[in-house]
C-alpha cells in the first residue's frame, strides 16, 4: 500500500514510484523531408540506462524490428508509412511506459523546374542563366549537369544561388554549348531531388543589332548608333566605347527603352573606336559591338555641311549658301563639292 506525504507518493511492494517513472520523447523528422523514398530517423530521448525491452509502435501495433533501439530509421518512404508512431519501453521492474506520439505524413517529392532563356537569346556570344525552380527550402547542395557529366564553375560556367533557387551562367555561347542540361538538389538530411533533362541548342551565327550610317561618319557631322534587342523590352542597355562605358552627358545622348539608340553630336577623330551594348534580360543578356571610324574634315566636306544646314530653312537657305561660296569655286573643286553636296544630303534625307 502506497503511503502518500505532501503531494508524493511513494510506491512501496517493489513498486516504483511515480516520480522515478522517465518521461520518453519523440524527435520528429523536419516536414520538408517526409517525401516518398526519402530516409527519416525518429528518435527516442529519456531512455533510462537499463531497460528490459525497447519496442517501437504504429496506431498502437508493434513494429516486426529485429534489434529495435532507441532510433527508429524508415528507410525508402511510401504513403503505408504513414501514421502515428511511440516508443513503449519496458524497465526492469517490469513496468511500461510510453511516449507521446507522433504523426507523420508522406508527400510526393518536388518536382524541379528548369527555366531556360528564349531561343531568341541562345546564339554565339550570349550569355545567359538557367534557373533550377521549385526548390523545397534548407537546400544546402547543388549540382548541374550537362549530358550527366557533372559542371564545375569556370570562366565559362558559374554556378550559385539566387533569390533560393540554383542558377547556372552559360558564358559567351558557343556551338560546344549545346546540350542536355539538368539540376540535382540534396536536402541538408542526404535526400536528393533531380530535374528533367532540358535540352539547349546554340544558334550557329551572332545576330547583328547594332547599325549606323557609315556615310555619316565624318567630322562635325552627327553619329546615331541604333540597337535593335533579338527580344523586345530589355531590363537595361549600356553602351561602351573601348571596354569603358560611355556617360551620357554634354555631345552625346540615348534613345528609350524602346528604340535604345546613342547619339554623338559634332563628332571629332577622338569619337572614333569600338562601340559596344549590353542588352540585358532576367535572363542573361548580349552584347554588340562594330568599329567607328571618324573622316577627317575637308573643304568641300564643309561646304557639304553647308547644304545641310541650309535644307533645314528650306529652298531658300540652299540658295542663299549656293550665292555664298559658288562663286568661289574653280570648275574642278565646283564638280567636286557637288558630289559631296548630294551625297550628304541623300543620306540624310534617307536617314531622317
């Protein structure tokens, strides 16, 4: 018979007493593991040294275990899995106690996305980035694939995460470049996901997009280069001269985002270089390039200038700029400045 003192029992007749009973607790696996055919681990906490039995339970039923202890592994998950599991540990008095239970519920595993740029931007010298979607969260590695050979990050892949998904950068698009791709994630716990194999082809020729009027290309005369995106709607375009970027200020300006342009004014030999745009996307960007060379000025290129000038004010200014110089001329440097005058003045009725 039990003898109660001040709210402790004390249990007498080899009984054990209430307050040296051990309290068992489960250790549930994370939720974002509980996939089909991943491997979890539930463990039992507050086992006591020595014990006479250690059985592990589901909806009250025992598990066929071979050699339980105190960590049940359920290996290759699948919805049977599924239920409440407890620990029942039998000490050596011979009494049974039980944990609280735990409930675990499968699911099916993700299914990762691969984003690939449009066909539009896959040509030689682009550079772009695929995206691995519909990543489950406390990823903590990755890896990419092409044609099931493994990717290592090199000048010409980069390899990381953004905004929680894995990204690979495919830099300067060759030929070489085409392929299957695919993404593998492993679960901080050891369990893997794979994506489908995407496949990429590269475009064999670059895409021209940038343009100018060559004719135009004189000193004092002014340089519209235009850029013409393979994709409408660009994130950003920056322009270059020589590998340094250009600042648009005083003789040179930008189009919009919708007809991005740069235009240099009163152009000088100093403007004459290679000109670059980097058209940017979410998805990569590429870039254009074409070299400017810048005509001297001479006389009659001048006197051309002239007309130019003129046709702005209509019939008359021509005329007035005609009575200004004409007589000037030899018959040789007359036939000479005419060339030029009508040169300049069909480009530029062609270009406006």
């Amino acid at each position: 018979m039990g003898v109660c003192v001040t709210k402790t029992c004390t249990c007498v007749n080899n009984q054990v007493g209430s307050e040296d009973i051990p309290s068992l607790k489960l250790q549930k696996p994370s939720e974002d593991i509980l996939y089909n055919g991943a491997t979890v681990k539930i463990e039992c906490n507050g086992i006591p040294p020595e014990i006479e039995e250690i059985q592990w339970l589901r909806y009250g039923r025992p598990l066929p275990l071979e050699h339980p202890s105190a960590v049940l592994t359920l290996s290759d998950l699948k919805t049977e899995n599924e239920g409440a599991y407890m620990c029942e540990v039998t000490l050596k008095s011979g009494t049974k106690i039980k944990s609280d239970a735990v409930v675990l519920k499968i699911k099916d595993p993700p299914i990762l996305e691969l984003k690939i740029p449009p066909d539009e931007i896959l040509i030689k010298g682009a550079t772009v980035t695929i995206l691995c979607q519909s990543i489950p969260k406390k990823q903590h590695k990755m890896k990419w694939f092409k044609n099931k050979k493994e990717i290592t990050s090199t000048s010409k892949h980069s390899i990381g995460w953004l905004d929680d998904c894995p990204f690979l950068r495919l830099c300067n698009l060759e030929s070489s470049d085409k392929g299957e791709y695919s993404c593998e994630v492993t679960h901080q716990a050891g369990f893997k996901w794979t994506s489908e194999e995407v496949m990429i082809n590269i475009k064999d020729c670059t895409t021209e997009i940038l343009s100018v009027h060559k004719e135009l290309c004189f000193e004092g005369a002014t340089l519209v280069i235009k850029c013409r995106p393979p994709i409408p709607h660009p994130n950003e375009v920056i322009w270059y001269k020589n590998n340094t970027e250009i600042v648009k200020k005083g003789r040179i300006s930008e189009g919009t985002s919708e007809d991005p342009s740069i235009c240099i004014s009163k152009l000088t030999h100093h403007d004459a270089g290679i000109y670059k745009c980097r058209i940017s996307y979410d998805f990569g960007w590429i870039e254009g390039s074409l070299k400017v060379d810048v005509e001297v000025q001479d006389t009659e290129r001048n006197h051309a200038n002239e007309f130019l000038d003129a046709k702005k004010s209509g019939v008359s200014g021509i005329m007035g700029t005609v009575t200004d110089f004409v007589s000037n001329l030899t018959p040789g440097k007359f036939m000479m400045v005419s060339a030029k005058i009508f040169q300049v003045l069909n480009v530029h009725m062609y270009h406006t």
